[in-house]
C-alpha cells in the first residue's frame, strides 16, 4: 500500500513539474 502511494506521489510531482516547466517556456517566449 505504502509503494503505491509513494508512485503516486512520484508521478503527481513530475506532473507538477512538468506544468511548471512548460508555463515558464510559454512566459519566455511571450517576452
């Protein structure tokens, strides 16, 4: 149970990141 929810979390952060990531490309681009 434990080593799901830690993938889960894995795959929750890389999201975040890659979220984060691609709106500051966009912002660079825009400037």
């Amino acid at each position: 149970m434990s080593t799901i929810i830690s993938y889960f979390i894995f795959l929750l952060v890389l999201l975040i990141l890659t979220l984060v990531l691609f709106i500051g490309l966009s912002n660079i681009r825009l400037i």
